[in-house]
C-alpha cells in the first residue's frame, strides 16, 4: 500500500483554504505520512511571519489517501 499527501494552507480567521499541493513522494505507511505531514507543516509555517499567521489565523491540514494503482 502506499500513501499520498496532500498539505492545505487555511485561514481560520477567513473559514477556507487554499487549493491542496499534492507531494510527489508515495509513502510506504500512513505512519510515513502523517509524519512528514507534521513536518511539512512546520516549514511552512516558520516560513510565514508570525504576524501573517497571527492576523489570519493559519494554520494546516492534510490528507493521506490510498495511491490508486501503486
């Protein structure tokens, strides 16, 4: 089985989120890649400034769904 995820940038200040960013990356467990959804969470939020996520509320979500056909 292998795993895809797809991160999402929300603003909870707004109630929406951007469009999902699908990573290339198959992941052998969901493990994997609820793991490397945590970690691609926090870069992104350092890279944001803490009055940007502050003033719109952001945060992440994401998704780990079955690769069909891998």
């Amino acid at each position: 089985m292998k795993f895809i995820l797809t991160m999402y940038v929300c603003s909870f200040l707004h109630q929406d989120c951007a469009p999902g960013v699908v990573y290339p990356t198959h992941f052998d467990s969901w493990y994997d890649c609820t793991m490397q959804a945590h970690v691609e969470s926090t870069q992104l939020l350092l890279s944001l400034t803490q009055d940007m996520v502050e003033d719109n509320r952001i945060a992440t979500k994401y998704t780990c769904t079955l690769a069909v056909g891998a």
